[in-house]
C-alpha cells in the first residue's frame, strides 16, 4: 500500500499498516515536513507499541527540532525495545552525555552487548565524551571563543578578505585563507597527555573521517597521514585567515552530544588558536559560501588575468570560464572523496589522493611562480597545504571547499539546494 499525505487523511492512514506509516513518517522527515512526519509516525507507534523503530524515527525528528527532551524519551524508549541497534545506540549515549547524566550513561552501558566489538568501543568513546564535555564545559567554550575574538578581533567579513585579497594580488604578494573544520579538529593532534586522555574518542573520530575522505581500502595509509597532520599543524603559521566553526555550530553539537561534532568543532577553535601566529585573523568556516555569494569576490576574480583551480571536477573550470569569458584558467586535477563520488558524478575523477594524487598536485603547485594569481582551491583536508604551498609561490589562495560543488549543482551537503 502507498500513501500521499498530501492527498490522504488520518481516517485513510489509520487503516494502513505499520511499516507503510514508518516508511511515509521517514520519508515525509527526509523532506523536511517535519509537522506531518510526527503524526505519521505517532499512528506507526499508536499501531505497532511494541516496536522499537518508530520511536526512533521520532526521535531523529525531535532531534532535527532542537527538542532534546521529546529526542531522550523516545530514544529511551526504543533502547528498552531493541539493544542492537549501533545507530539508536549512538544518539542516545550521545544525549545522555550533553546532558551529563554520568548514572544513566552507565546504566545504559550495562545493557548493551558486550560481546559485540562496535558497542564496545562506543561505550568507551561515550564515557570519554562525557569527561571531554566536562572538562569542556559549554560555559568554557563560550570563554575560549571569546578569548579568540579579543585576541584576534572580530570575524571577518567576505568584504573584507576581498579587500585583502585584491591588496595582495595588486601588490604580487602571496596570500591565503584556509578553513580549520571539524575535520581538521579531529585530525591535527594535540599534546601526548591530551591524546592519552581522549585516545578511544580522537581514534574513532579520525577514522571515520579518513573513510569519508580517503575510503576504507587505504587504511593501512593512516599512520602516514598522522605524521601528515603534524607537519599540517606547524605550517599553519603561514596563513593569513583562519576559518574556524560558529560558536552556534559548537553549541549544536554540544545539545546533541555528537561524538565527533563535540570535539571537531570547539578543537579546530582550539588548534587554530594555538598554531596561527597573533597576525592570523579569524573568520567562520562558513566563509567560503559567503564568498560563492559575493559579487565583491567574482569582482575580483574578473580583475586577474589567470586564475588556478585545484579540484576533483573538471567542469568546475568550463563554469567559471562562462563566468569570466577573459581569464586563463590552470587547473590542477585531484581525486575526489570516495563517499561523494557518486554526487559528483562520472566526470569526477579518480584515484589515490593521498598520498600519491596529493604528492603529483604538490609538484607541480612547487613547478612555478604564482604571484599575482588567485587560487580556487577545493581538496578537503589536503587543500590546507595546498593553499599554505600557492602562497608561499606568491599566489592568493582561497580554500573554497564545497562551494565547488554548490556552483556546480551537485548535492554534497543537506542544505544545498
């Protein structure tokens, strides 16, 4: 049986079975109808009580609302129905720590299955979790990132980077903005005692990150690209604009508990502050959309006779030559992330980006002089380095990250249209 919740009524979806109602409650959610999927989902569980994942998808809905009370209870709820679900399993351990409820999150533990490695491992990160929000509190957050704001002034605007960047391409000096994500914050590490303290909650936060950039086929590539991200986090003395999470973002994560939010965004707050230089001005990680949006920036764009792009798509090239017929375009080709591959498109290309892709894009960055031209730079946590090597060849380099996909249409991030 399929249902329209457009076209059908209550009488009409109390007569439908449980799994109709939960596939309509999920995909009405998925749509942002979020009004309509609660009463959906509230018949599934009115029909079917006993069974744990209509709770569970309403509480992925009251947590998409911001209404953690409502989130907690049918997580709970749903937990007490079914202890094998890794993912239930996640959210709830997760909101148990933001609201730092240190007997539940044990008495929850005590529950689950042992015997199964991934929950295992969960419960450990959890219980870091809750120690870091502790020592992290969110009214410490809220100091750190007002210590930052006073030390480095005020964030800056994409007006004003713009000016900056227009100085240095008038003056053939080198320049770059780069964006310290919660990826980042994940990955470039801290002191050894920090590191010990954190090691199951850092570890499994940085793995999951490496799937989604590199694949899981690499693996054994980790141990490497750790000591790259040491190198990583000393040339970052050499920026100019550091773009860092909204106290809003850290905030969000925080009400939700999420494991590699927490940490990732109020530590790229954190390693930025420690490894840029007081002359380091600070703007939000967000930066690159606002710049995708600016008519200051494709401004001045037009002003330079070349323009460098590093990035997995091709065709980003042809678009920005429809938009500034008179530029010389170099482009520098890199593999693409394999967990957007299939967003990007076949044109998108492939390969090993690091190291091999990310050694053969370095060479030939380190093949010339750039001064005097700006650089679009996407190339996920390899594109820090990439922007810090273009400036110190004279070149201007923007790390504009996803706004290549948004400017090519292609859905990489939930809020993209």
């Amino acid at each position: 049986m399929e249902l329209d919740i457009n076209s059908s009524s209550i009488a009409e979806m109390s007569a439908a079975s449980a799994i109709d109602l939960l596939r309509l409650g999920v995909a009405t959610r998925n749509q942002g109808n979020l009004l309509e999927a609660e009463t959906v989902l509230l018949l599934a569980h009115r029909k079917h009580p006993s069974h744990w994942q209509p709770l569970y998808e309403l509480g992925v809905l009251y947590s998409a609302r911001d209404e953690m009370e409502k989130a907690f209870m049918c997580y709970m709820q749903s937990f007490e129905l079914n202890r094998d679900s890794i993912g239930l399993l996640e959210r709830l351990l997760g909101v148990i720590c933001s609201k730092g409820l240190e007997d539940q999150l044990y008495e929850v533990i005590s529950k689950i299955d042992n015997c199964n490695y991934k929950f295992t491992w969960l419960a450990d990160c959890s219980v870091q979790l809750l120690k870091f929000i502790r020592e992290f509190s969110i009214e410490r957050v809220e100091k750190i990132y007002a210590d930052m704001l006073e030390q480095r002034g005020p964030l800056q605007s994409a007006s004003q980077i713009v000016k900056e960047m227009q100085d240095a391409l008038d003056n053939k000096t080198g320049y770059a903005i780069v964006r310290i994500g919660d990826g980042e914050g994940s990955w470039l590490q801290h002191d050894l005692l920090e590191e010990t303290r954190y090691g199951a909650l850092y570890k499994r936060n940085r793995e999951e990150f490496w799937y989604d950039w590199f694949g899981k086929g690499q693996r054994e590539k980790i141990p490497e690209f750790y000591k790259f991200t040491r190198s990583l986090s000393n040339e970052l003395k050499h920026i100019d604009v550091v773009g860092v999470s909204p106290l809003s973002w850290i905030k969000h994560e925080y009400k939700h508990g999420n494991l590699r939010g927490c940490p990732g965004t109020l530590n790229a707050v954190r390693i930025s502050m420690m490894n840029t230089p007081s002359s380091t001005k600070v703007c939000t990680s967000m930066i690159n959309y606002d710049l995708g949006n600016s008519q200051e920036f494709i401004d001045f764009l037009a002003g330079a006779e070349e323009i460098g792009i590093i990035s997995c798509q091709p065709d980003l090239k042809d678009y920005l030559q429809t938009i500034l017929p008179d530029t010389t375009f170099s482009f520098i080709g890199i593999p693409s992330e394999p967990s957007r591959r299939h967003l990007l498109g076949e044109q998108a290309i492939v390969g090993e980006h690091f190291p091999t892709g990310f050694n053969e894009a370095l060479s030939k960055i380190r093949s010339r002089d750039w001064s005097g031209v700006p650089f679009l730079v996407a190339g996920g946590v390899l594109a820090k380095l990439y922007a810090i090597e273009i400036k110190k060849r004279g070149g201007i380099a923007v790390d504009i990250g996803s706004q290549a996909d948004k400017w090519m249409k292609r859905k990489t991030r939930p809020n993209f249209k």
